[in-house]
C-alpha cells in the first residue's frame, strides 16, 4: 500500500476511485463511458445538481449564495475576482500569507490598485500575521485560508467589514467553516474536492455588478450562474469524481466528522516530530495548518537518508516544498491515519538506527 | 452495442475507456491512480510532453509553432484570442458561419472593433460563403472551420495575408491540414482529441507580444508557453486521456488515414440521405461537413417516429439542434462504419415500413 502525502493533486477515497474507474467503462448503466456522455444529457445535469446539491448541504451555503463549477483554477480567479469585484479607481485589500497570496495581489494589480494589509515574508511565511487593520474602503479584503508550502493556515477570520474573498483551494470541505462570515469562496479542487480541471466557486449573490466593467463572458461569474455552470461546454469527469467524493464525504457523516480526524491526524504527526529528537516544526505552532506539516531535521544532512527510508516504507510525496526545504506531508481528507502512523512509524524506526 | 453519434462530448475509441479506466486505479504501474499523481511527478511531465510530441507529429506542427494545452474550452480563447492579438484601436476580421463564429465574435467586441468580413446568416447558416474581401489592414482573420450545428465545414482556406486564427474544435485530426497556413488554430478537445476540460491552443510564435496590453496571466499565451503548460495545474485527466487517444490516432496510421475513413463514413451518410425518398440533407452539397451531417425528413411529421426507430437500434445523440431541427448525426474519427451502416439500415428499414 502506498501512502500518498502529496501536495496536490492529491489521494481521494479509494472507493471514489473504484467508481470513478468503472464509470470510465460504463457510466450509471447507460452503456457509454462517462467521458463521452453529452455535456447537456440529462444524466450529466443530474450530476451537476447532485454535485451542488452536496457543496451546499456540506457546506450548508445559504440561497442567497450561488455554486459555480467552473474551469481555470485558482490561477484563473487571481484575475476574475479583481475583475468582478473592484471597479476602475477602487482598491482592493489582500493579505500576504505565501507565494500564492502573492500571486493572487500580483494579478490583482494589472487590474487596479492593492494594498498588502498584512504580511508575513519577514520570516519566510512561517506565520499568520493577526490584528492588522483593513481600510474600511476597500472594494474587498483578499486572503489564502491554508498555506500549503509554509504548513500555516488561518483559523480566525480577519475582522472586517468589507466583503471578505478567500482562495480555500487547501482546506475547503476538511473543516467547518459559517458560509455567511465570507462573500466569495474559491478552490481549485485537487485537493479535498476531487481531480484536477475543476475549480469551486461560492459567492454571495449581492457582491457582484459592482465593478462596472465589461468583460469577456467566460471571466464574467454572471454567465456562469445564469447558466447553472453550463455556459460551456464544463470539465465532465473532474465534476463526476468531484461529486463522488462529495456522497463520500457525506456518507462518512460530513465535515465536523471528517474535521475530527483531521484534528487527530494532525495532533499525532506533530506530536511525533516535537518528541521525535530529529525532527523539528517550521511553522508557528498556533498557526500549523491541519492539512499541509512541514517539518526538517535537526541535522539537515540527514534528510536524504530520511527520504530514502521513507521511499522504501511506500511514503510518497513528503519531500518539502523548495522555498521551506525538508519535508511536507500533505494529510487531506482522504489520507487515513493508518497513513499516519505510517510515516510517525518511519521517524521512530530513525530515531532508532541513529540515537 | 451504442452508436453514440452524440455532437460532443463525445466518443473516443473503446480500447482508449479501458487504459483510461484502469489508469483511475493504477497509472504506469505507479500503484497510484491518475487522479492522485502530482502534475509535477516525473510520471505526468512524460504525459505532457509525450501529448505534445504526438500534436506535433500527428499535425506536423513545426517548430517555430507552440504547442499548449489550457482550459476554458473555445469560449476562453474567444477573449484570449483577441486580448494577445488585437492591439487598442485595431480592427479584426470575423467570418459568420454560425452562432460559435458569431459567439467568438461578441466576445471580441467587447475587446475592440470587428468587422465581419462574410456571413452565411441568411440562410440560416447552411452554406459557407466564398469569395469575400479580408481588410489587408486587420490584425487578424478569425473563422470557424466546421459548425457542427448546421452541418458545414470550410475545406478552403479564404485567401488573406492577415494572420488567421481558427476555431477548429471540431474537425482537427480529423484530415490533413498545414499548419503553416495558419496563424493560431484553437479547439476545445471533446470531439476528435480527448475528453472535456482541456483545450489544445497552437500559436506561431511571431505573432505574439503585438495586442500591447497588460493581460492577466491566466490570459496570457506567453506565460503558459514559458512553461511548457505548466503555469498553473493542468487538467491532469483530460490530457493524459488526450495522449491515449492521440496515440491510437498514430497507430491507425495518422491522420491521412482517419481522414479516408471519414470521407467514406461521410459519403455513405450523405449517399442514403440522397437516394432515401424520406429523408434530404440541410447543408449545401459543396460545403457538407464530414463530421456532422445534418438532415431533415420530407414529411416532418415522421420525424418522432424515425427517432424512437433510431433509440430502439441504439443510435444515440441523433436529434437536431432547436436551430435546424430534423436530425444530426456527428461522425468523429472514433464512430466506426458499423455505426455508419447502422444508421443507414435504420433509415432503409423506415423506408419499407413507409413506402
């Protein structure tokens, strides 16, 4: 069994993919292969309004907010959200938590004006800044939720009273979060959603049509939720797998009962590398993301032996991100503790050959 | 046995569903599924790279061509096209051949001023005009080489020495082409190339770097050349399904072997429609399109009852678009002749039960 701590895209239940696979041959009995159903059959609608069906009761999204399945990832909304949302001489508020939040800024700006509220480069992202102030005439107020490469995430939300937009791609759907305390949600879901080619969107209806610029359809989320996700042709099977990972999700007892696992997946890894003499934490311990732990050694020349143990226990993906060094083990949703103990099994058999 | 004759997505050849469905549970024998491998493992950069080889090899792209494969479908590069090419205060050319041409147009007024150059609109797109002037001064000729909805597909490059940029989702790989008459050739990939959620862009690199606008990365074909479709995570499925079927397109023997087989499909199609009494085609005779071919009854009133003739011998997605009524049976590389005939008998056996 090999134990996938990849960073994304990621491990999904293994059940998912059994289904997923046979669909491929033969999708709900129709005698064709899911990757050749038309886009506007009415199997595949089912599929569309199961899959928003399951984000909003998991999620529990009010009406008043629409679900967009859409195509670009988070790349893709570092653009339509400054393009929705701040209009020409406005400015917008983003907060600096990593490379992707400084992505996210960085595209804003070909658009209009930014202001970095808060950051946390001084010390290489290993932190969440807290108490900064937000300019109450922000068009919007911009942050990443988890911080895959560093291992932080934000569990409070900032105060503030603009409207508050958050690239969730890392931690949607692994915790419970209040849909009302945020304006609009995006995720690329190669994560905790399902496969790569699909991104999530959730928006509060009343934020858009401010920005009073004319744009190209495709960037424009009112096309998209005039048309139920369907205003082109939609990436078919990464919605279907998404969908389901949803009734996977929903089966297991949904998110406050996934939360908990995390919280006991996470609690376990990092309770090993603070007693493991070897290893050690890179991220403020009140900042460590449940979804994403890095950690080094104490010896950093010891790392490739580490490594190469761990290639030989089946623990694939845990070398660290270039800009942290050492290791990351990425725990999503689907990961299991027996995954877990896997890895915490590896740094004690070490701790062993080494003390 | 289904005939799936549906417009898109499509079918792809069976031996491709059964490697894509066991790639779900274990790609390359990684022990992992390709769903869960990182887009930037050894095992998926070989994918991207080998899809590409095979573009190229298949299409006989040359190098001072890129190679890319986006997301968004036709209807991002309907704004992508315009933003990396048409600089402010310019003028494009577009040609109407049906309401994709006539889509790609909108979206480029919303960019900067378009001319139509010719349109077919009068008769309800069912031919393609011919001999119209192209502006020497556009900074670009945009058209669409097959719409699928009316049954038309222009064979005959129109003369111009203004870059030309071609929407041909629909009809690449499908007969022989030269690149190098082309510019910029566009085509969501669910149709003859793959399954939805991917788009294969081909760009003649001098072209680029003349719009002079600031464009969001995302938009921006030089960012996503840079780095080899890698700027953001691609949709990892949908490509490596892409290279299998690209890989049975080469081990048919390429594309001027498809193309033969598609043009006795065709005629075999448009001969029954010909010599049934009961049915006539829609299109114009020299413009017919080998991938969909479009055709009415005399007696509309039979036309429920030939489709529920049709569903009891399994032919699917033969239903017209609302646009044209009648029926429309889209032909790409992977519908074999058996389905071809099968369709033919079932039109022969209406004719005896009718005549």
């Amino acid at each position: 069994m090999k134990h996938n701590f990849g960073a994304g895209p990621c491990i999904l239940p293994k059940e998912v993919f059994q289904e997923a696979s046979q669909a491929v041959l033969d999708f709900n009995n129709t005698g064709l292969s899911i990757l050749e159903i038309s886009h506007r059959s009415k199997e595949f609608e089912e599929v569309v309004v199961e899959t928003e069906r399951l984000v909003r009761e998991l999620l529990n999204v009010p009406q008043n907010y629409s679900v967009l399945f859409l195509q670009g990832g988070a790349s893709q909304q570092f653009a339509m959200v400054p393009l929705n949302l701040l209009p020409e001489g406005g400015k917008a508020a983003y907060f600096d938590t990593g490379v992707w939040a400084t992505k996210a800024a960085k595209e804003a700006k070909k658009i209009g004006q930014v202001e970095i509220v808060a950051s946390s480069s001084d010390k290489n992202y290993n932190y969440i800044p807290k108490g900064f102030e937000i300019p109450a005439d922000s068009a919007y107020f911009h942050y990443t939720s988890n911080n895959t490469i560093y291992g932080t995430e934000v569990f409070e939300k900032p105060t503030t009273s603009v409207p508050t937009v958050v690239d969730m791609s890392s931690d949607i759907l692994s915790r419970v979060i209040d849909i009302t305390d945020y304006d609009l949600i995006y995720a690329g879901a190669q994560k905790n959603m399902g496969p790569a080619g699909v991104t999530l969107v959730i928006i509060k209806d009343e934020i858009l049509g401010r920005s009073g610029r004319s744009l190209p359809s495709i960037l424009d989320y009112e096309p998209h939720i005039k048309a139920g996700s369907m205003y082109n042709t939609p990436p078919v099977y990464s919605i279907y797998v998404s969908m389901l990972n949803l009734r996977w999700l929903k089966a297991k007892g949904g998110i406050s009962v996934i939360e908990q696992e995390n919280i006991v997946k996470a609690r376990t890894l990092y309770d090993e590398i603070e007693r493991n003499p070897f290893f050690k934490g890179t991220a403020a311990v009140e900042d460590r993301s449940r979804m994403n732990v890095t950690f080094v050694m104490e010896n950093s020349d010891l790392e490739a032996e580490f490594l190469a143990l761990s290639k030989e226990r089946n623990l694939i993906g845990i070398k660290g991100h270039r800009s942290v060094g050492g290791f990351r083990a990425s725990i999503y949703n689907a990961l299991s503790i027996t995954s877990i103990n896997a890895l915490v099994d590896a740094m004690r058999e070490f701790e062993e050959k080494h003390k």
